[in-house]
C-alpha cells in the first residue's frame, strides 16, 4: 500500500509553512517590521490546521488504513456535521455493511454444506438400482429442482410377496417438501411391514402425515402394489398425477385416474381413497411422473403437457426396456424444455411387465 | 413471470358472502403478493362465507392449491366456508386430480354457490 506513504496533510502543512517563512522573510527584508505579527498568525494558522483538520482525518485515515490491510480497525466517533464527520460516518457505514455481509456470507457457506448434507442423506433414501422383482422389470429416477426436493420414489419389497413402487410429489420443492418427502419415505417403509395392501398403507400414511404438517403443505402419490404369487398389479392413488399404461397388444397408451386425495389434507381419507387391479398383461408398460414433468415450460412459455408424454410414450413403449424408455422420454424433455431452469422436481418411474 | 389480481366484490344487500375473484395465474411466482393480500383481507373478514371466484384463474399449481387449502383451515378454525367456483377445464382438472373437491366444495358458479349458502 504504497500510496499510504505519502500525506496530502503534512504536505499542505509543510507548503503553508515555507509559504509563510517565505513570505515573512519578504515582508521583513523590505519593511523591516511585522515580523512578530507574521511569527503570531504562521503559529495560530498551524495549531488550527492541525486541531481541526490534521488530526480528525489522521484517525479516520488511521482506521481506514487498518480496514484495507485487513487489521484490526474501530468505530469513528464523530460529531461533527463538514467533511471529516462524512468521512467519518461513510466509513462506519461502510464497514457495518461489510461485517453483516461477512455474517451473510459465513452463514450462507453453513447452510450450503446443511443443504449438502441433506441433499445426500435423501439420494441415499432414494433407490439407485432396481432390485429385481420377480414378473416386472423397472427403472426410474427423481432430479431435484434445487439441492434437495420434494419429489419421492421407492420400491418397498415385503416377504409377503407384495412390492410398492410409489411416486410422491409434495407442494412446493426445497427444504420444507424435502422434510416431508423424508417423512412419508419412513411412514411407508414402516408400515409396509404391518400392513398388506395398498390401502391401508396410503390411509394410515396419511392419518400419521395429516398431524405432523401444516396445512398449506401435502403430498401427492399413487402407489402400485404388485403381488409376486397373484402376479397381479394394484394402485392406490392419492390425489396425484394420472398413470399411464401402454397396452402392447393394442399399441396404445391408455390414461388413468389415480383417484384419492392428496395426504395430508384431510385426517381420514378411509372413504375416499381405494386400491384397484390394473390389468397388466405381458409386454405393457406403466409410467409414473410428477407434475414437474407436464408442467415444465420451454423457453416460450408453452408446457410439456400430458399428450406429449403420452405421445412419447406410445411412440417408444413398444420396443424399449424400461430404461430405454425413460431415457427417451428424458431426451424428449429435454430437448422441448431446452434451457429453461427447471422449477420443479421430476420424477418419472417406468415399469415392464417381463 | 405470471400475474395475478384479486378483486374483491362486496354485496352490500347481504351480508352472509364476499366474493374474490382471481383474475391470472397462482403458482409460486404469485404466491407471496396473494398471501400478503389475502392475510389482509381475513385479518377483518367476519362474514360466513368466502367464496372464490376462479372463472379467469387460468393456470394453477399445487403450491396454490395448498394456499386454497390453508385458507380453507383459516376460515373452519373461525367457523366460517370457503367455496370454490367457475372453473376453466385445465384448474378444474387439477383440483380434481388433487382431491380438493373432497375437502372444500366446489359449484359451477357464483350463484350456484350464493344458492347453495342460502339453502343451508
């Protein structure tokens, strides 16, 4: 910090006192008088430049100094109202500003690594291969719109011979929908080993979910149940997205109803939800997905839309693995979305009957 | 970035009913000015029932029906109804897909929904 070097201050006091020796020095050489009173006005002249201008600016620029090389600097207590008291109140503004942004920033860098952390504990909750499930093949996949999401999906396996496969989707995404993705991942889990169908698994999720969350907040799902000995497919559906189911005999894509209401909205929902058989001949396929998918927008605005994917659907269903099938309709998306931010989490799950 | 208004119809002959109407589109974007307004709105809301007329809402999301739902639990707590009415196809759709009709009720209309207030 080199220009610290140099003072403007000690230099104006130095040119103001060789002006006044010169012009003293002047002055008594060609009148020969006055010299005391030129003696008198060079002292009160240096005594007010440094009381009132010298020293103020020496203590801002002190701390000033000590801020840009980054030592320790303190408050400047100032009354006064001219330029020194600007300087003044400009550098204690300045650095309260950079004190809360340096909070800001620390706290900002704590709650990234939180959300880090969160971000992996749920990728762990969420399956990363697909077991093998006697009569079906499946592949899916869940991408956050932020670090962490509200979307959910697992594949829940019983010694009873029943396997849940489920798509949830909770209002909104980020920490909130997260927590409570989190929550009914548990629910499910833990009731999947006490109860033996889809309907009671869905209905006692939400009578535990219903009491645990405020009521802005809730979570759509549709849950197949298929049952290894029955090899039969059953769905319960809680206020979510529609279920499509191509039928490779016909070569369509028929949609379905899920039906239900979404959990947590109401304390009992015993009389409003239902588990029902799809029928799920050999060769058709079913697609599971959030609303993030048919509500994602391309750069004009347009959504992608339930007949696009239904379109895609019916177009690669026929001769495509279940990964292959997501993996088209993921090119599909991605391509008509283009680079638009994606605002919502999606989620899409394929299931083959083998 | 979506908009949304809200106009809010006061009937000054009868005094059982207020009507909002929703005029755009509700999802996250417009979510937290609806809030703001709506909070003010309730804060004095003694009437019965609020109905919402969502004949112009045009696009909806589940953000915004869980702030249709958490209105509806305001006004239970106070003892008051929502109703919901006149609905284009895609927000009746996704209302339906929810389950919403289950929990708040829902009429084809504005007077539908005054009928079905002076009946009960």
């Amino acid at each position: 910090m080199e220009f610290f070097q140099k003072s403007i201050i000690r230099k104006t006091a130095l040119f103001l006192a060789v002006t006044c020796i010169i012009l003293g020095a002047g002055i008594y050489f060609f009148e020969k008088t006055g010299i005391a009173m030129l003696l008198v006005f060079f002292v009160i002249t240096i005594i007010l430049l440094y009381v009132l201008v010298h020293r103020p600016l020496t203590q801002v620029f002190r701390e000033m100094k000590a801020l840009l090389t980054n030592r320790p600097y303190k408050k400047i207590f100032s009354q006064r109202i001219d330029e020194v008291g600007v300087l003044a109140h400009f550098f204690n503004n300045i650095t309260k500003n950079i004190e809360r942004i340096s909070v800001d920033i620390a706290e900002g860098k704590r709650m990234h690594k939180e959300l880090s952390v969160g971000s992996d504990i749920q990728r762990r909750i969420i399956p990363k291969t697909m077991p093998s499930i006697p009569g079906i093949t499946l592949f899916g996949n869940m991408r956050p719109a932020s670090e962490i999401g509200g979307d959910s999906f697992d594949i829940v396996q019983t010694p009873q011979g029943n396997n849940y496969i489920y798509v949830g989707d909770v209002t909104g995404h980020g920490v909130p929908a997260a927590l409570i993705m989190m929550m009914v991942n548990t629910i499910i889990r833990t009731f999947s080993e006490t109860y033996g169908s889809g309907y009671d698994l869905i209905v006692n999720t939400n009578r535990i979910l219903k009491q645990r969350i405020e009521p802005r907040r809730f979570m759509t799902c549709v849950l197949l149940r298929w049952n290894v000995q029955e090899q039969k497919l059953y769905y319960t559906g809680a206020g979510h997205e529609h279920i499509l189911i191509f039928r490779k005999n016909q070569n369509v894509c028929e949609v379905r109803q899920t039906g239900g209401i979404a959990l947590g909205m109401v304390p009992d929902i015993s009389k409003i939800v239902k588990e029902e058989a799809i029928p799920f001949e050999l060769g058709d396929t079913v697609v599971l997905y959030s609303d993030g998918i048919i509500e994602a927008k391309n750069m004009t605005g347009e959504m992608f839309g339930l007949a696009r994917l239904k379109a895609a659907v019916e177009q690669y269903a026929a001769t495509s693995s279940p990964e292959e099938l997501f993996t088209n309709i993921s090119k599909d998306f991605g391509i008509f979305v283009g680079d638009q931010i994606q605002e919502d989490d999606i989620t899409l799950i394929v299931l083959h009957r083998a | 970035m979506a908009l949304l208004t809200l106009k809010f119809v006061t009937d000054v002959r009868d005094e059982h009913y207020e009507v909002v109407e929703f005029h755009g589109e509700l999802d996250q974007s417009t979510l937290l000015n609806t809030e703001k307004q709506m909070g003010e709105f309730l804060e004095p809301f003694k009437r019965p029932v609020l109905i919402f007329d969502l004949g112009d809402l045009k696009f909806i999301n589940s953000e915004g029906i869980g702030f249709l739902v958490s209105i509806h639990a305001k006004l239970r707590k106070k003892g008051q109804n929502l109703f919901l009415c006149g609905f284009k196809k895609n927000v009746a759709d996704v209302l339906g897909v929810i389950g919403l009709p289950s929990l708040i009720p829902v009429f084809p209309s504005v007077t539908a929904a005054i009928e079905h207030m002076k009946s009960l």
